[in-house]
C-alpha cells in the first residue's frame, strides 16, 4: 500500500468544504420583478455650498402596476462612502423633506405638492427614506415623489484640482431606471473654465462604476453649471456615478477632527486598538524572557563546555541547522578515529576503518594515556545515527548529487535527534504563547470582520471573515506545510513520482482556497482589514522567531561556549583558573571540529602556524591518518583547512540537491 506523503494528511479536508461552499456564497440577491414596476425618471439638482456641504434634491417617477396597499417607495443610502487610502466618510442626512406631486400618494384633503411624512431608517445594511403616508394606498399608474436633503459628499482635496463624486441613483433600486439625469451647481463659478465631468455606470463595487461610460452624456455651461443625462436605461442594480473636477478654492475643506475620522472609519480604530494590544502582549512576554535569560560575564576557557559536541555547540550557538553542522559532526566522528574522510578532486566520501586502522585504535585503547583518552571518546548519540544512515548501504559513502536522497533523511534523521534531545533542554518553546497570540488575532480580524463599516450587509461581512480566514490559514500552511511536503517529496528515492503528484495536487487546493480567499477580501473588505491581516500576520511571526530564546542552563552553556571561541580565535584564557595549554598537532586536531562548527577554523589555525612551521608542516603535505587526498596534488596546512572548513560544507551543500534541481539553477 503507497504511503501518503507527510504533513499533507487530513488538513485538506475543510479545505475541499470551503472550495465547495464558494458557489453558495456567489449566488446573485437580485430578484425578478414579477409587477414590471419601474422608475419612469430620476431628476436630481446637486447644489455646492462654499462650506463644502451639498443641497441634493431629487424628483422621482414611479410607475406601478401593483394592486396592492403600499406606503411609498424607497430610497436607500450607505452608511459611508470611500475616500483615499481605503478610508471611509461617514454619510449624514440631515434637513430631510418629501413632497409629492400626484395626488393618489396624498391623504383625503391634502393638495397636490405639499411636503408628506416619511420613516428614515438606519441599521447595519445602510440608511433608508420611505417616501409614503402611513396606511396611504399607492394605486397603480405613476406617482411622482420629490425628496431633497443635505449632506456632506465625498470630495477629494488634490494640489492642482478638488473632485466631487457623487451616486445619483444609488444602487439598491428594485426595479429598473429609465431615464435619469443630474445637475451640478458650483459657487464661486463664473465660468465653465477649469471644470471636467464625467459620468459611469455600473453595479457597486465593479469596475465599470470606475470607468466613464459613453452612454452618459456631461456639458458645462457657460455658468459653470455641469449637465448630466442618461441615454439608456438603469438596469437592476445599477447605479449613475457622477465625477466632477473643479479649481481648488472653490470649496472651503472642512478642518480636521480626530473623533469625527475616528467615528468615520472605527474599523481603522479597532485595527489600530488590536495591533497595539497585540504588540503589548509580545513585548511584555519578550522583556521577561530576555530578562530570565540574560547572558552573564564571557570568561576565555580552554575546553569546551562539558558533554556539547560540535554538532551541538553550533545547534545553540546559532539555534538551526545546516550542512556545516554536518561537517563539523563528521570531522569530529574522524578526529575521534570512528570514521575516515576522503577527498578526490571536488568529491568527498566517509567510510569505516580499516582492518589495519581498527587494531591500532584498540591498541591505543589499552594504552591508558592521557591522549587516547582523548581520541576514542565514543561517539554521540546523533553522530552514531547519522553514521548509520549514511553507511546504511555500504561501508562507505559518497557525498554526490545521485545520493541527494540518503543525504537529505540524514540531514532530517539528525536534527530530528538534536532537537528532541536538546531544543527543551537548551530553548524555550513559544508555542504556546504564539498560539495564543495567533488565536486573539484571528479572534479580532473575526470580530473587527464582521464590525467591518464598509459593509453593506451581513453577507458581505460573512465573506470578509471567511476571506481572512481562507487566506491567513492558506498562506501559513504554504510557508510551513506545503514547504516541508515538497522537500519530502523530492527526497524521495522511492514512488517519487507519487509523492510529487500527492504534493502537486495538495499545493494546487491550497492555492486556490488562498486565492479565494483574496478574492473575497478583495470585494467584500475594506482596505483596513486587508492591512489588519498582514499586520498581524507579521507581528505573529516575527515574535515567534523573537521569544524562542535559551534557557537558563543553555544561557550557561552558552556563555561558556563564546569563553571557548575566545580561546579558538585568540588563544586568551583565564590565568586565574586555568594553565594555557602547549600548542601541539594533537590539540589543533581536537579541537578543529569546534572551529569549523563555529566558522572559525582559520583564525584557529593562525595559532598553530609557527608550532607547524618547526615541524615543515605548513610547506609540505599536511598528513593525517583520519584524512585522506586521493588526488595527486598535495595539501600543505593552508590547503587542508580550506578543504575541510570551507569546501567539505559547500560539497554536502551540493551533494544534498537533486541532478534536476542543480540543472535548474543559473550558473
């Protein structure tokens, strides 16, 4: 039976459900007018006050063919309208009156023309004007409704010009619109100079309502005036967008009020509430860690910290790991005469002693010398698994491309090992405060979702919580899962070909529910929730890099260990405590695995240059039995360093990386 490949085993579930649910949420609201009721005309005059209020009034025809009781129609405003930035301006109705012309729509001894009552309406899908008297009978034919207000329109204030952008008919109409047109009144124009209009027609939030249309006719007089009209018909739901720019000076911007832009845009409010509590929440918890694991005094020692192996001392050094640390773990396994080293041109190959070689290090065993000891201390619990998963098929083994696969389960085998036996011992885990900071963050961009003022409905709120949740889930298991399936799959040597096809096919779903994620936040929110999510998402990586810090006893060993590098990069040491020791083959050996763990391999041999130099050394080919140079160049002291602190990781680099995958890069 195949293997299913890891990481990619049941979280594709509630994304299958997710992919399923989207043509639900994309079925259309409209309706069908059953009755053929329609808006004979839509006449509106806008007005501009110097103060940069508008005077809007508006003459409605309405033809009905209903039989019905109805109290009047309906006119429907948003709550705000968009500004620059993804900002909102509050939209305030104020000096509201409705007359009407027809007499039908009129109580019994009304006249014609006189103002009749109205319900104004305001909750979370927007505002509303029920033109109508209570319990009046709208009979069928045509009822003309003129409703004028006053409020503050979107205006944008530019250097060389101001833009007024108004929507003349709305877009909530049930029915259609046959003839509509608009008229802009300026102050302070004398003239038709310095003015451009432009007219659009289109469904909220598409394109075409940002797009002029032909179909919408705009003349300047010579008073200044600007004409707009319709020369077809508004279907259901679309709307008339007018756009008009004028010289600056021509309206009196009103002054800055944070609690007016703050009531205008409380999703920008509760952005910046949660980033900061967020924030806060990070800092306190990164203050108390660096604080408990302070660093103490760095005093110079000879030795490295007790039980750490290069391996490990360069895990806690740097917190990760890598091919040097790989090198650093060979060369220790060679030094200690466990395995011998081989390079040949630019290849480099590991194998078990020989016969010969085997005997002398039991020999060496018996000895009881101080030296010995030294060489044969057995090899570390992760050494002896990395040393069986490469000779696992074969007493040696060959670091080049076509073994990518044995190299890359090594490289995992091994820091799986190194952080089981080390990561809790050496590191605070931040889990569980990231989880709880990711929780409180999608808990607010659920709330401030739905809170969201650039709303229009419940739906559309729905598809902006649904839309972060999509994305921010898509891209993490993007950067985290989907990454670690994909370097599964191409390490496989066997059924390769399914396990790509199973990541393929993995990667693809969790794009498309990424991108419909996007989607949705693209049409359904608001420029600040967009901001919220990437925010947040930020802030919650990078404190999870920042709070996973050393424990207390890895502090310790920490500080010990940059005592250490001191004596591997300068030979200083504390006289107070220990005696200096004498600079010999056998200690540069011993301690060149550290070197190159730490990248400090040449400032370590600089030390031993003139000791080298008495034994000619560092002129001739430097031997060591643990250390083998197959090609016919020899390697004097300098060279030997550079093969085997610079070359021997750059050559596990490359060994590590599929033939496709080398063909594939630039040269």
């Amino acid at each position: 039976m195949r293997t299913v490949t890891p990481h990619i085993r049941h979280w594709w579930i509630p994304f299958v459900l997710l992919l399923c649910c989207l043509p639900l949420y994309g079925q259309s609201e409209e309706g069908d007018n059953k009755d053929n009721a329609q808006v004979e005309s839509f006449n509106s005059v806008l007005t501009l006050r110097p103060d940069a209020t508008l005077q809007v009034t508006e003459k409605i025809t309405f033809l009905s063919t209903r039989t019905t009781f109805l109290n009047g129609i309906t006119r429907s405003f948003p709550l705000s309208y968009p500004t620059r930035f993804g900002l909102r301006c509050r939209l305030e109705l104020t000096d509201i009156q409705v007359t009407s012309d027809d007499p039908n729509t009129t109580q019994p001894g009304k006249e014609s023309g006189t103002r009749i009552s109205y319900t104004y309406q305001r909750d979370w899908n927007g505002q509303r004007i029920l033109m109508g008297e209570n319990n009046a009978i709208l009979k069928p034919g045509e009822h003309t409704f003129t409703l004028s207000y006053q409020l503050a329109p979107e205006i944008a204030y530019f250097r060389d010009h101001d833009t007024l952008v108004w929507d003349v008919t709305g877009f909530d109409w049930p029915v259609s619109v046959n003839q509509a047109s608009a008229v802009v009144k300026l102050p302070r124009v004398t003239n038709g100079n310095g003015i451009s209009a432009q007219g659009m027609i289109g469904k909220r939030g598409s394109r075409e309502i940002d797009t002029a249309n032909s179909d919408v006719q705009a003349a300047i007089t010579e008073l200044g005036e600007v004409n707009f009209t319709l020369t077809k018909p508004l279907a259901t739901p679309e709307g008339l967008r007018l756009l008009v720019k004028f010289p600056p000076g021509v309206v009196t911007p009103p002054a800055f009020n944070a609690l007016f832009f703050f009531q205008d845009n409380p999703t920008l409010f509760w952005v910046l509430l949660a980033t900061l509590v967020m924030l806060s929440y990070y800092i306190t918890l990164w203050t108390i860690t660096v604080r408990e694991t302070a660093g103490g005094q760095i005093v110079p020692r000879s030795t490295p910290p007790e039980g750490v192996s290069p391996a490990v001392a360069r895990y806690l050094r740097t917190g990760t790991c890598d091919h040097r640390m790989l090198a650093s773990a060979l060369a220790d396994m060679a030094v200690k005469r466990g395995i011998k080293l081989t390079k040949n041109g630019t290849v480099y190959s590991v194998a078990m002693l020989k016969e010969d070689l085997v005997r002398e290090r039991d020999r060496r065993a018996t000895t009881g010398d101080e030296q010995s000891k030294l060489e044969l201390t057995t090899l570390t619990s992760e050494e002896r698994a990395l040393l069986a998963s490469l000779l696992l098929s074969g007493p040696s083994f060959t670091f080049i491309p076509e073994n990518h696969g044995v190299i890359q389960e090594a490289m995992q085998r091994f820091t799986r090992i190194l952080k089981a036996k080390y990561e809790a011992l050496y590191f605070t885990a931040p889990t569980r405060f990231v989880v709880i900071g990711a929780v409180v963050s999608l808990l607010a961009m659920i709330g401030i979702g739905f809170a969201d003022a650039s709303h229009s409905s419940w739906r559309e709120a729905t598809h902006s919580v649904e839309g972060l949740v999509m994305t921010g889930v898509g891209v993490y298991l993007l950067g985290t899962v989907m990454l670690k399936a994909w370097q599964h799959a191409l390490s496989q040597t066997i059924e390769q070909f399914w396990a790509i096809i199973q990541t393929l096919f993995s990667t693809v779903l969790v794009l498309a529910c990424t991108a419909g994620g996007i989607y949705l936040l693209r049409y359904s929110s608001s420029m600040q929730m967009v901001m919220l999510l990437v925010v947040l998402g930020i802030i919650n990586l990078v404190f999870a890099f920042l709070l996973r810090r050393r424990t207390a006893k890895g502090q310790r060993i920490h500080d010990q260990l940059e005592g250490f590098l001191l004596f591997l990069t300068t030979g200083r040491i504390d006289h107070r405590r220990e005696k200096k020791p004498e600079r010999t083959t056998e200690l540069f050996e011993r301690y060149l695995p550290y070197a190159i763990a730490l990248e400090v391999e040449r400032a370590w041999s600089d030390q031993f240059i003139y000791h080298l130099q008495r034994n000619e050394e560092c002129t001739t080919a430097y031997c060591t039995e643990w250390f083998q140079v197959l090609d016919q160049r020899p390697l004097n002291f300098r060279a030997f360093i550079q093969a085997l602190g610079s070359e021997f990781p750059k050559a596990i680099t490359a060994a590590s990386l599929s033939t496709s995958t080398m063909m594939d890069e630039p040269v």
